[in-house]
C-alpha cells in the first residue's frame, strides 16, 4: 500500500502505508526514543501530532494490553523506518499494523527518518498530511493550509469524573490528557484519586475536600486554556500542587509567566535535566512542544528549581510561599526510566506538612 507523507514546505516522503489507510493531517514531530513505542501512541499529549520513530526498526515486540497509557491511541499518524511485521517478545499480543488499524491510525514505512529529523531540526515543527489516498498533490496542499484544532485538552480529558479509592490523601487530578502512569504512581502511594474534567471550577474542586492537586499533562498550547489558567490561580495557596508537564505551564501562568512554543520539542526518553537543589542531574521523560520563558519568571513567586542540560529551558519551579511546584518532564515516565519517581514522595511529604499546619491552627490563606 503505498503512502506519502507531505510537509508544508513542500517535501514529499514516499513509503509503504501500514495499519488504517485514509489520510490525517497534524503536526509532524519526532521521538528518540528506542521502545516504548505503544506508551508513546496511546500517550494523550500527541493528539494532532503525527509521531516520527528516530529508531529504526519499530514494532519488533508487538503490541499488549499492560503498555497503554490511556484507552485508545491519541497520535494523529506514525513514521517509521522500518516497520517489524514478525514480533517477538514474551508479551506479545499482536502486531503494530494490526493495533494501528484496529485504532483508525495510518502509518507509513520505508521513509528516511534522519533527513525527516534533520529538516524538523532545522525548519522547526512543521503542518503534514499522512495519506494511503491518490487525492491530488494541490488538494493536500490546501489542506495543510488549514487550521490546526485548538484547546486540544477538551478533546482529550475524561468527560466525567471518576475515583479510584485508597487510604491515603484524597487527591483531585485535573485531565488535560492525563496519562495513566500518573494515576497509577499516586495510587501506589495509597492515595484516594478523584480525577476530573479539565474545565472544573475551584470551588468544584473544593467541594471534594482535597488534600492536594495534581495538574496532569496534554496536548496544546497552554495559553490558549485562560479559564484553566485562572482556576489554577484560584487553588494557589489554599491546597497542595504537583503540575507535570501542562500542568507545570499551566502553574506558571497562573503565577504569571510566560510560555512559548520550542522550534521542534522535546520528545523523547532520554533528556538530562539538573535539579538545582541537589546538583544531581536526572535523565528524564519528555513530551511537550511549549516551554516556560526563563525570563518570564523574573518578578513572579516562582523559584527556578530543574535546568534542561541540553538547551538550558525550564524544566521545573516551585513557589516561593505556597505549597505548590511542577517539573516540565513526565517523573511517572512509560515510557522512560524511573529516575525522578521520587517527586511524587515530594508531593505525599507537602501534603503532610500542609495537614499539619492547619491542623495547628494555620488557615488556608
């Protein structure tokens, strides 16, 4: 089946289609990653995001129910190399070109992945159209013109609110595209998870009576989410928060920050980040196109806490008075190491402190 990927400067990859055919039309990023190829698919921060594979040879140990990290995949298209139609591994479930298919996912392999990075590297993230189709070459022209969707956390966070119990502190996650590795590293610390819509109110949130916050991560822009931004400011100070990802942009904003979107993001398993408090440098997780402007932190309560060692951004803050702070990177990982699991027993020790405040008589400013 043959399948063309066309970017909006002009470039034309040729190559095999594999799983849905069709055509999508997103953004076209890239990984560097080495597995965790299904984590990275059903990850709800690539919504509108056709996925770029670095490494070569993906699909080599098939697909399974355990390495999900939410119910579908959210990725608008994928870019391979190569694409293994024999897997062999232990877990093994099915091939990549049957769950892409099975999930309405077009994929196309053959394609010179170095030149494809190398031109998002230099050019910057770029508008393409993945397509099975022979729909004429000015056709997809056109529709690379067109706008890309925007709040793209409404299009993936839960439509309803959820718990999963526990004996810990009662924690409410906000759903900007949450993936289930947050979830599933608060529910390991015993905490009691009440999950909701990304657009509930403050004073919905406190009427659950939690003991902390989390901010989770997703797709988008986060400037463009200003009513998120002022709920978020609302909950400063009167209750606990760990942000990961959007949800640490979305802090920032709400402490009055600024973000911007990078030339081509940070994706992948693999990016050193330095915690300014220790010294200690972590290899870290990371999806995310926007990033909060350094500068910006200058005359806001935010305190820079953890520096990208590759590009010097801002990979986490922590407010000054408040008990709230957020890293840039994906601490729950999957994929990913597991280096900076520890931020989550940070979060459980501010809710403690935080209790025993206004358990002595200290009020919720």
């Amino acid at each position: 089946m043959r399948a063309r990927l066309i970017l909006e400067d002009g470039t034309i990859y040729e190559g095999t289609g594999f799983g849905a055919q069709g055509e999508s039309f997103g953004e076209i990023v890239f990984n560097t990653g080495m597995t965790g190829y299904q984590e990275i698919l059903t990850d709800p921060s690539y919504y509108g995001q056709i996925v770029t594979m670095t490494y070569p040879l993906i699909g080599n140990y098939g697909v399974n129910v355990d390495d999900t990290e939410s119910s579908k995949p959210h990725a608008f298209g994928f870019v391979v190399r190569e694409a293994a139609d024999h897997p062999s591994n232990w877990r093994n479930m099915g091939r990549l070109s049957e769950y892409l298919e099975r999930n309405g996912i077009i994929g196309i392999s053959g394609v010179d992945t170095r030149s494809l990075v190398k031109k998002i590297r230099q050019k910057g993230t770029m508008r393409a159209v993945l397509t099975t189709l022979d729909t004429p070459l000015e056709n997809l022209q056109a529709i690379l013109r067109a706008s890309l969707p925007v709040d793209q956390v409404a299009r993936v966070t839960t439509p309803i609110v959820y718990r999963c119990p526990g004996e810990g502190p009662r924690i409410v996650a906000m759903d900007f595209g949450m993936k289930a590795g947050v979830l599933r590293s608060l529910l390991t610390r015993g905490c009691d998870v009440t999950v909701v819509p990304a657009h509930t109110s403050a004073e919905e949130i406190f009427a659950m009576k939690p003991h902390g916050v989390m901010l989770s991560n997703g797709p988008g822009d986060p400037a463009e989410l200003p009513h998120i931004v002022e709920t978020v400011r609302e909950l400063l100070g009167r209750v606990p928060i760990f942000g990961i990802c959007m949800g640490h942009q979305l802090l920032s904003l709400a402490c009055g920050a600024k973000t911007k979107k990078l030339k081509f993001g940070h994706h992948g398993a693999n990016h050193p980040v330095k915690d300014l408090l220790t010294g200690r440098v972590y290899i870290t997780s990371q999806n995310h196109e926007y990033e909060v402007m350094k500068e910006s932190l200058a005359g806001t309560d935010l305190e820079l806490t953890h520096l990208n060692q590759n590009d010097g951004t801002v990979e986490g803050v922590r407010h000054k008075f408040h008990p709230a702070f957020s890293v840039q990177y994906h601490p729950e990982a999957r994929p990913g190491p597991d280096d900076s699991d520890y931020l989550f027993d940070r979060f459980m020790d501010m809710i403690e402190q935080f209790q025993e405040i206004v358990a002595y008589g200290g009020r919720r400013s």
